[in-house]
C-alpha cells in the first residue's frame, strides 16, 4: 500500500497503482455498432485447449526493461531494430518484425528448443501481432512509473509497488501478457504465454477453435484505503448529483504514482458521468489510458451497498475485532469499443475498508498471423496392447502360486541427469490383487498376498 496526500482533501489515502491486462467483457471488436436492442449472451459450447509458459526476467532500472520490451515492439526506425533470436530463457527465443503487410505493427515470434524431441531444432509456440500503437502507450507507461520509482529512491525512500501490463489475443497465433512488477528496490518483466486456442471436437484436433481479428488491450487497478466518511466524501463527488457534481476529480494525482491522473466530468443531463484516466508520460506528454460512462443511478446503488456492508462491518468489530464477514461490492462500467473499461470495487476483510478502481483500455484491432499448429509429432500404433489376466494366459484359481519376475531400469532413470552412480541397489516389493491398486499404489487399507525383498539387484546392463 502507499501512502498518497489527496491535494484537495488533505486527508490521508493508500493507495497502489496495478495495471492488469484482461478480457472484462466477452466482446467481438469487429461486431456492429450497438443498437437499442440488448445484447444475447452467448456461453462458449464447445471443448478447447492450449498450452502456456510463463517467464521472467529481474529489472533494477529502466535500461533493463527497454532491453527486454523495447524491441518486443520491432518497430526499425523508432526502437533500434526489432529482436532477434533473443534468448529470454535457455532455450526459449524472441523475434520481432515488422510486418510486410502493414506499417502499424511487427510480429512477434517466440521459438523453443526441444529437450526430448528429434527432428527439428526449434518449434513456434507463439506467434501474434503487436502494434506500434499500443505497445509505445505501455512503454511510456512503465518508463514514468520507473522514472518516478528512482525518484523516491534516490530521496532515501522506498519505492511501493507497482505491475502494468500489455494484453494481446490471436486466434490463430496464441496470446501474450507482458508483465513488469515492481517490488520496492527492483523488479521482473513477465511474460505470460499460451498457445493459440485449438478445437477439441473430433475430426478437429490442432486446428483453430476461433475465428475472427486479433485485439490487444491495456488495463489497471488502483486501491485506497480509506475511512467510510471519506468513502461519502468522495463517492458523492463522483457520482452524486448535489453541489458535489461540480467538484469532480480533475486531473487528480495518485501519488506517488503521480504519472497517472483521473477526471471525473459530469454529464448530469444525460444521468452520467465520465470517468477518465491518462498517463503522463517522461516527457510531460499525456496519453490517454481508459474512459467509461457510469450513471447516477447505479452509482447511487453501489453507494448505498457499500454503506450497508461497512456499516455491518463496523458493528461487528466493535463488539468482537476480527469477527465481521468480508464482502465485496463491484461497480462496473464500460465503453469497450470507444474509451474502454472501469470497475470500482469495494471490498471489506477483517474490518479494513478498501476501494479499487480496476481500468482497461479499448480493444484495438490487429490484423492476424497465419495458424500456429503445435508441431512435436505422437504416433499412435494401430493397435494398442491390452494387459492379459491371469486366465487369458492359462491360469487357474489356486491358493497359491508362483511369480516370475525381471529388472530393469526405465529410460527416464537411465538418461535422468541425476544419476551419478551405476543402476546397483537393493528391491524391495509386495504383491497386490489388481482390485486392491490404483496408478498411485495401493489403496488405502489394501493388504499384500505376498511381499519379497532382493538386495544386489544389478540392472547397469539391462534386464
């Protein structure tokens, strides 16, 4: 949490400053302008899968972040040259380029050696496009906030955290969050990493299970803590519809994040109000970040769920501290296609009262990459041996009987990094009815028909 001096009510916030890129609402960016008629909402039917990665890199200054993200964007003339083959991880690489077929955006490759696999030196696990656009807005974004970070540091303080985040979907490439956290001193840039979505219907496997354009989005979250009168204070001036309408937030500071600002305009004609949030930039310049209408009348609802869930929370922890039940009151609004998403969300645990303003911006619309497929190569035999019982090889029922048993030491073991001395020892075993086990072992309370134990058991050379 930080500490922020709220310039026109002197009062005391904490707040931190959390961008965080995601899907609020399930939209289709290439569908039509919204009519009077409402919406349908859809729920996915049909099976998907994909598999991800996820990375990270430290960062102690801005020179660290720029070398890792600056030329994710690949854009030549503004950035030095785009990646390539940059390894993020031991057998993980980055290429970027710009893409041939607009000059709004580059395309980012991420290729990995396999370990285990033969036949190819390395696979495309992700391929999707990025924009010029979106990806200078994210890193004027982390540039202030790391600005700003060895501004505090250097007066002797400690910096609060803070994580922003950059969003990008393919249908046909995968999907990609570049993450930076920062942690006080020093911090990491993440990288977030799936396949592209693929069907799991029969007859569809590893092909897309989506169609449609690629889109990217920016988003944010910002917290205070603050007393239920503040909460009023506050609440009433950006929603209420009393002489508190004409005191909205104009280019409001949240320090000491102080590169980001919020205004508030009131549309009270129209029952609304605007909320918007920009970034100020290293150079002074601003970019707009996120910006959503929200009426008065949903905001007089939230206002008054908030006060009842504090007023409850109160009570309670005057009588016994720690005994209230934790809430949790969301407000969301958007303009998805034209100014983006917010939500202010109120929340209350163990008698501390919280806000959030979660932010996102618009989706913006990218042209796509060809299919990324997954490429490591599974034979699947015509037929598939299936274990004999005891009376398929001849055997009859008996109070007793005799095993035969052989040794040997799996591939995993024989190759496994671990194994420094030769494949000697001592085994121990007990034998089971096939009822009595699962793959993990036996099952609980299950007792053996027979144990044995054989020491010297030498497998170096095979069976």
């Amino acid at each position: 949490m930080l500490d922020a001096r709220l310039a026109r009510s002197r009062r005391s916030w904490r707040c931190l400053f959390v961008l965080t890129a995601f899907a609020l609402v399930a939209c289709d960016p290439s569908s039509p302008a919204p009519t009077t008629e409402p919406e349908t909402l859809r729920p996915r039917s049909s099976p998907v899968e994909y598999v991800g990665l996820t990375l990270e890199r430290p960062i102690t200054n801005e020179a660290d972040f720029l070398a890792i993200v600056d030329p994710m964007f690949g854009d030549a003339a503004a950035h030095g040259g785009g990646h390539a083959s940059f390894e993020v991880h031991p057998g993980v690489f980055l290429t970027s380029t710009p893409d041939g077929r607009t000059p709004e955006q580059a395309v980012l490759t991420m290729e990995m050696e396999p370990t285990h696999a033969t036949g190819v030196d390395r696979r495309v696990i992700l391929q999707v496009p990025v924009s010029f656009a979106y990806g200078s807005v994210y890193i004027a974004a982390v540039r202030a906030a790391l600005a700003r970070a060895a501004e505090v540091i250097a007066a002797g303080d400690t910096m609060q955290p803070f994580h922003l985040e950059y969003h990008v979907l393919s249908p046909m490439g995968g999907e990609l969050t570049v993450q930076t956290d920062w942690n006080h001193t020093d911090g990491v840039v993440r990288l977030v990493t799936s396949a592209p979505r693929t069907s799991l219907v029969a007859g569809m496997i590893n092909t897309p299970a989506f169609g449609g354009r690629p889109w990217e989005q920016l988003g944010g979250t910002v917290w205070f803590e603050l007393s239920l009168d503040e909460f009023e204070f506050f609440s009433t001036r950006a929603y209420g519809i009393t002489s508190g309408a004409l005191q909205n937030f104009s280019d409001f500071r949240l320090q000491p994040h102080n590169w980001l600002r919020l205004t508030v305009t009131p549309e009270l004609e129209n029952r609304i109000v605007e909320v918007g949030f920009e970034v100020v930039a290293v150079d002074g310049s601003r970019v707009p970040f996120a910006r959503a209408p929200a009426s008065v009348v949903a905001g007089e609802q939230f206002r008054e769920n908030v006060f009842r869930m504090v007023h409850d929370m109160q009570d309670a922890e005057a009588v016994a501290p720690g005994s209230s039940l934790p809430f949790e009151v969301p407000f969301y609004y958007d303009d998805p296609a034209g100014g983006g998403v917010v939500s202010v969300i109120a929340t209350g645990r163990g008698g501390v009262f919280t806000i959030a303003y979660t932010v996102a911006s618009p989706f913006r619309e990218l042209s796509d990459v060809d299919f990324v497929p997954y490429q490591g190569n599974v034979e699947i035999p015509a037929e598939i041996p299936m274990t004999q019982t005891c009376a398929e090889l001849g055997s009859s029922e008996s109070l007793s009987g005799r095993f035969h048993m052989r040794f040997d030491a799996s591939s995993t073991v024989r190759g496994s990094a671990a194994l420094t001395s030769p494949l000697r020892g001592n085994v121990w075993g007990s034998v089971y009815r096939s009822t009595d086990v699962t793959i993990g072992g036996p099952i609980d309370g299950a007792s053996p028909l027979a144990s044995f134990a054989f020491t010297g058991v030498d497998v170096t050379a095979g069976v």
